[in-house]
C-alpha cells in the first residue's frame, strides 16, 4: 500500500504588501529587501479573515483537481502556526465548512516545516491501511504575529495557504519522509508567548516573531544540505535522479545554497517566494501547486520537498508526482 498525491490547491488573500509600501512603514528598501530575500511582495489577511478562510479555499481547489467530495475525504491535517482558536482545532473548523463530519481531523505544528510534517503523518496513516484519502493542508495568518516596526522580521513573512489530497495508490507515490527537531535552539527563532507562559504578552498583544537571522540563516543552510543526503541515501538514489527541488519558500539565498547542495540548476527549482515571501506551513503546498498547475512538474516525475523552521524543526518528501 502506498500513498500519492492526486490533487493540489492553493490560496492567497486579496491584500497585498509591496516592499514600496513597506518603504512608507519602516526604514528599509525595495533594494535590501530584494537583495537579502528575494522577496518583492507578500499577500496578507484584512480584518475579519482567518486561518480557517484560506485553508478553505486552498482545499476547495485541491479536491476539485482531485475530483473529490466530502464523502470521499477520511482524514484531515492542518498544519498552521496561526489556528483561529485555541480550541477546536483548524482542521476541525475546516471540516465543518466543508461539510465533512466524523472523520480524522487535528493540527499540526511544526512552524515553516509543518506541511513536511503532516504529508509524513498522512503517508504513515494511508500505508497502515486506516485511512484512504487525505485532506494535508498548510495554512498562515503570520501577519497577525508580526510587529510591524520589527524590519528585520515583518519584511519577511507573509499569508496564505495550500492543500494536497493525498490518496492510497497500487504504485509508489510518496517514496520516504524524514521529519526531525532540536529544541536546544528554541530562542533563535520563537514568538516567546503563550497560554501557559508569556500570556501577559499575549493579552498586551504583543506575541511577536523574534528572531536572530545570521544564526538561523547558517543553521538552515547546513541542516537542509544534511537533509538532502540523508534523502538521497535513503533512497538509493543519486543527485541526477532528482527531477524538481520544491523547497521551503524563506530565503532566496538558503533555496540556491540547498540547489547547489543538489547540484541542481535553478531551473528546476520551484521559486515563488517573491510573490508571497515566507508563508511558513504554506510556502510548500503554495508552490507546489503552481508548479504542478503551470504543468513544470509532469506525471512520473521525482521531487524532493525540504523545510526548516521554528523549533528548530527540519524535514524533507520525496516523491513521484
């Protein structure tokens, strides 16, 4: 029993942020923004918009591809740093707009790796034999956990959402996961606030992302190239076999440091992070379904996923579409 994805969607609010808006808020550039990122805009939520609303839109796209209805979908996985609420989850809220009921269905929180995550979560439950159509979704108000003064931070990080359906499969689809944490470097990159600590923060409103880039930068570069061999060594594969790079969408400097890795050109690297910036669950689903929609990534074709986040938390799928 193996699992493969049939179905992709995506979804990105309406509002948009240009780094000449940004110019007017902060004291920065379109040229440093650019240089240092690869960033040119990022999409962000209005008021009254949640987590929720996108991963919704982002999943009504992916069964559609898929040509799947509620009936058909038997587990739910929300990956998000950004839930609506404490409680119930996401993936619960989600599973009542779609009009799902009984099912699987909980959250996933792994930062920037979490989609990583959950795709490996619904790969293990489909193989297992428990499960046969999965609904994997990452999705992102990271906005709301920004302070806007911050432009070593908010300049950085963006909203939206993305969705696979992930379905049992007589051929191999999703190949391996290797999902991986190290909570030693928790205050490198954090929000320091939440319900059972910081939660004078967290009323003041002021849980924001803090982070202390040099460092994560030079972490993630050297763990995403530990990761591709491990990948590739799992595998029994060779660099050559890999047909598309869909990589964490954070940086361009750490997506050309992990093709290097790959001795992968560029062309064949999904890229899209100027568009949105760090959508964090959602940057692999987001970009994975444009590539698979402008029809860049074929049927049969080999692609590695890889992410680092939060946590830290790391992880890579590799896969045949």
């Amino acid at each position: 029993m193996y699992s493969r994805i049939t179905g992709t969607g995506s979804y990105l609010p309406e509002k948009i942020l240009d780094n000449h808006d940004l110019e007017k808020m902060l004291d920065t550039s379109d040229e440093w923004i650019r240089d240092r990122t690869g960033i040119k805009k990022r999409h962000v939520v209005v008021d009254g918009e949640t987590t929720c609303d996108l991963a919704e839109k982002s999943a009504r796209n992916a069964m559609e591809m898929a040509g799947k209805t509620a009936d058909d979908i038997d587990l739910i996985i929300v990956a998000t740093t950004t839930p609506d609420r404490i409680f119930p989850s996401t993936a619960c809220l989600l599973q009542q707009r779609l009009d799902i009921h009984g099912c699987t269905a909980f959250d996933i929180q792994a930062v920037c790796t979490g989609f990583v995550y959950a795709l490996g979560v619904a790969d293990k439950f489909i193989r297992s034999g428990s499960h046969k159509c999965a609904l994997v979704v990452g999705a992102e108000t990271l906005s709301r956990i920004l302070d806007w003064t911050d432009r070593t931070t908010c300049v950085l990080f963006g909203d939206g959402a993305g969705a696979v359906i992930v379905e049992t499969s007589e051929a191999p689809g999703i190949l391996s996961t290797h999902l991986h944490a190290d909570g030693q470097y928790e205050n490198l990159l954090t929000v320091p606030a939440g319900v059972s600590s910081g939660y004078d923060k967290l009323l003041a409103g002021e849980a924001y992302v803090q982070m202390r880039g040099n460092e994560v930068f030079k972490m993630a570069v050297n763990t995403l190239g530990r990761i591709v061999d491990e990948t590739l060594e799992a595998n029994n594969m060779k660099k050559s076999d890999i047909d598309w790079l869909v990589p964490h969408q954070a940086n361009i400097r750490i997506i050309k440091a992990t093709a290097k890795k790959l001795k992968m050109h560029m062309d064949h690297v999904v890229v899209t992070v100027d568009e949105h910036g760090n959508t964090s669950a959602a940057s692999i689903p987001l970009a994975f379904d444009v590539a698979v929609r402008e029809e860049r990534i074929k049927p049969g074709e080999t692609v590695m996923m890889e992410a680092f986040g939060g946590g830290f938390t790391w992880g890579s799928v590799l896969l045949k579409l």
